[in-house]
C-alpha cells in the first residue's frame, strides 16, 4: 500500500511539474507576441528563483533573457542579458549536447553579442555561430524555430562583415524559411531588405507590400506591428529613388 501511495504522490508531483512547465512556455509566448516588459519581467524573476529548474525550465529562461534584452531592456543592459541567455544556453548544451532549441539561443545571443565587438573579434566567433545554428537546425524539430532558425542564417549572410556575405546564400536560406514561416511577415520584410541589396528594386517592392497585405503572426503581434512601420519607410524610400 506505501509502495501505492508513493507511486501516486510521485505521479501527480510529475504532472504538477508538466503543469507548471506548459505555463511557464504559454507565458513567455505571450510576453514575446505582445512584446510586453512587465510580463517578461516576472517571468524572468520568477524562473531565476525556482529551486534546481530542469533543463526545460532553462531554456525558458534562456530565451527570455534573450527576449528581454531585444526588445525589453535598456540600452546599457542589453548585453548582460545575450551573455546571459549565451551562458545558459551553453549549460544547457553541456548536459543535452542534442537539444537543437539550446543551440538556437546560444547562436542568436551569440550574433547579438557580436554587436559589441570589433571586426576582427567577429570575423573570429562567424565561425562558432554558424556551428551552433547548424546544429540547431540539425537537431530541433519545432517548425517555428526552424524558419527561424533559417531566417538568422539568411541574416548572418546579408549583413557580416566584409568580405564574408553571401546574397545569394542568404536568397537560399530566406526560401527555405517559407516553407516554415509563410505567415509571418518578418520573413518577407528580410527579403524586401536582401532585393535591395541586391539592386532588385521590383522584387523588393513586392515583398514589402506583402508585409503590408497579411496579416500578424499569431506568435508575433508586435514584431508584425515594427515590420509593417519598417516596410512602409522602406517603401516610400523605393519610390522616391533614393539610395540605400
């Protein structure tokens, strides 16, 4: 009978935790959609004071540092919170070296913390980038975080420092995103951004008036809001001839 009693306390225990998990993912999609501070903010506050969080729990906490030091936090904070999605990913990656969601925020933190270096220390960390984001693309199975995962490497291409670009990869890698992120408008706003480059003036046009034409992603509300103000100033900067 203790045998019994054991088993069950431990079974809901395992549910409770599964619980708790799933809340802890549908808020941080919330606060990432809505870009909201305050709710990332909690949540932040909430999962660094878990007593011995599992890697799951982790990795939400990675993502929301990485989260909040793009759009949520302040200029001179910015950093410490990629070194602290970087330094957690990296722990996470160590204990599970398969988990393809780790991989992506160690690469993204990674490519946010390159915005601080000079150009010679970028040139030296491009390469453990596109390591972690392939072997993140190698090992998540998530479609989101796939076209998402592709759409960084399509960056990565676009705006390296010389001579280390490649439109035409970074054409590959934003084609290869639409199979997975054919709803969100970030997608055809980067490829309105590449034609440009590229001198394609037509073709950008086009992808910027479908940034303007669709609707938001669900799992990104706000960002669809930044991309449609950024499509619009692109546009109006295409029909006047001006240069880029």
């Amino acid at each position: 009978m203790k045998k019994i009693i054991a088993i069950l306390i431990l079974l809901i225990f395992n549910i409770s935790l599964a619980i708790g998990l799933e809340n802890y993912k549908l808020l941080f999609i919330e606060a990432r959609s809505n870009q909201d501070k305050k709710l990332m903010q909690d949540l932040i506050a909430t999962l660094e004071n878990l007593k011995n969080p599992s890697i799951s729990l982790k990795l939400i906490l990675a993502e929301c540092y990485l989260e909040y030091g793009i759009w949520g936090a302040e200029e001179k904070n910015k950093k410490s919170y990629f070194e602290r999605a970087f330094n957690l990913s990296q722990e996470v990656i160590k204990a599970d070296d398969k988990n393809g969601l780790a991989y992506y925020i160690a690469g993204i933190s990674l490519s946010r913390l390159m915005g601080y270096m000079n150009v010679f220390q970028k040139i030296r960390k491009l390469t453990e980038f596109d390591d972690l984001m392939n072997k993140a693309l190698k090992y998540i199975d998530d479609k989101i975080y796939k076209g998402l995962i592709l759409m960084g490497l399509a960056i990565r291409y676009m705006e390296p420092p010389w001579p280390f670009g490649d439109l035409k990869k970074a054409e590959m890698y934003l084609s290869e995103t639409e199979k997975y992120l054919y709803n969100y408008s970030g997608l055809y706003l980067q490829r309105g951004r590449l034609y440009i480059k590229m001198g394609q003036r037509d073709e950008a046009e086009k992808m910027l008036r479908k940034v303007l034409d669709m609707g938001p992603h669900p799992l990104f509300l706000k960002a669809h809001k930044e991309n449609v103000e950024e499509a619009k100033s692109l546009l109006t900067k295409l029909r006047g001839g001006e240069s880029f």
